[in-house]
C-alpha cells in the first residue's frame, strides 16, 4: 500500500522546484495522524518524527527533507490542524 499514491489526483498549486516536501507526504502524514489520534499539527510532527523509517517502509511515503513542520502544514491547511476549540 503506498498512502502518498492515493494524493496523486489532487493538483499541487505550489511552484515547481520550490517544494521540500511532496504534497502527498504532507496529506498522507495528515491522514495518518488523525488515524494515530494526533490531536493537533505538532502532535502530527512529533509522530511523523517517531515513525519515520515505518512510514518509509511499511506506506510508501518519501520524506526526502525528513518530516515537515508545522509551519509547512499551516501553509498547506486552510485551518489551524487542531479539532479542539
């Protein structure tokens, strides 16, 4: 099962060349958290950084810059990556 695969269809409106991260890691570390119960963005990192070489591994995900931080999710969601009020 390769998760990042599943984004492929999803256009990636960032310039080319400029990126760090595949929008596909980035929504598949998002979709992960939720399923982890990661409750906000810097539990999503801190995951991310625990899990790194399984994710690799076991989901297909790339991470060639590591994991993205916070702020690269914070440009990436048109929220604040919390499900709290």
């Amino acid at each position: 099962m390769q998760i990042p695969d599943y984004f492929e269809q999803i256009r990636d409106f960032r310039v080319p060349g400029r990126c760090l991260h595949d929008l596909g890691d980035i929504l598949g570390l998002i979709l992960c958290g939720c399923l982890a119960d990661c409750d906000d963005l810097s539990e999503r990192v801190d995951y991310g950084e625990d899990t790194i070489e399984c994710l690799r591994a076991a989901l297909g995900f790339s991470f060639p810059n590591g994991i993205p931080s916070e702020v690269v999710f914070l440009q990436k969601l048109p929220w604040n990556g919390s499900y709290e009020d």
